[in-house]
C-alpha cells in the first residue's frame, strides 16, 4: 500500500468514528479499534477508558439516549511510519438528549494509529476540548438512523 493509501485508510477511519457515532451503528465502531486500544477524554468531561469494546460500551450509553447527534471531522493530517501512524482532527459535535439536554463541543483529537491484518485501527484516541456550550441546541429534530431504500 502506498503512502497516500494508507493516509487515505487513516482519514476514513477517523471519519467512520464519527459516521458511527452520528449513526449509532455500534457494530461499525467495534472494528475501529485495537483489543487494548485506549479513549481518553480530558477536561471538562475527563475519562479514559481502555479496550476496543468497552470503548463502544461506553460511547453507546453516552450516545444512545441521543435524540441526534451530529460530529464532523475537519482538517485531519496524517503521517504514516511503516505499520505505525499518527493523525490529529478537529472535531466539531451538537447533541440533543431524549430529557432535554444538550451540548455544542468542539477539540482536536490525537490519534494513533496501527496497521494489521485487518487494516488500520485506532490503537489510541485522545481527546481535548476546545470549547463547550452545555446549552441544548433549539429547534425540531427529525431522526432517522436507517438509510433509504
């Protein structure tokens, strides 16, 4: 695999986390990540988390009494070195809860990333806050999480 294969690999699987996460397709998440991969979260929301799926485990009850939930990666860059690869995005987020809550967030995530034999797969994500707004998001949600026919 090429050099711009490989950043091209790294840049959809940073964006199939948030296609997952806007989607609530659990299954999809599951894949990105190594068994021992870590998630850590810093301030305001601070946690770490270790294992590919108890990451997913922790994501879907965040997200699942999501009434929407929209995250778009921006800007992300790429350096690859042989089976190992670094990737830094952007992260822009709004959410609204089923009771009511809400939040606007944007950070940067730091990736690192790893190549087997299923492809490249985040081995640890680190995120930071750039800026939280808990306040809902107004207006009408119209939900649908299944594609059309």
């Amino acid at each position: 695999m090429s050099d711009l294969e490989d950043r091209l690999a790294i840049r959809e699987l940073v964006e199939r986390w948030s296609d997952g996460t806007n989607n609530h397709d659990w299954k999809a998440l599951e894949v990105l990540f190594t068994e021992d991969a870590v998630w850590d979260v810093g301030a305001p929301l601070s946690f770490t988390v270790q294992g590919g799926q108890q990451i997913v485990a922790l994501l879907r009850e965040k997200m699942g009494p999501t009434e929407y939930v929209v995250q778009t990666p921006h800007a992300i860059i790429v350096k690859v070195q042989g089976s190992t690869a670094t990737a830094r995005s952007t992260i822009h987020e709004v959410c609204r809860f089923a009771d009511g809550t809400g939040l606007e967030m944007t950070g940067t995530y730091f990736d690192d990333v790893v190549k087997g034999a299923q492809g490249w797969r985040f081995k640890r994500r680190t995120y930071r806050c750039t800026y939280l707004n808990p306040q809902p998001p107004a207006g009408q949600v119209f939900r649908n999480f299944k594609e059309p026919a």
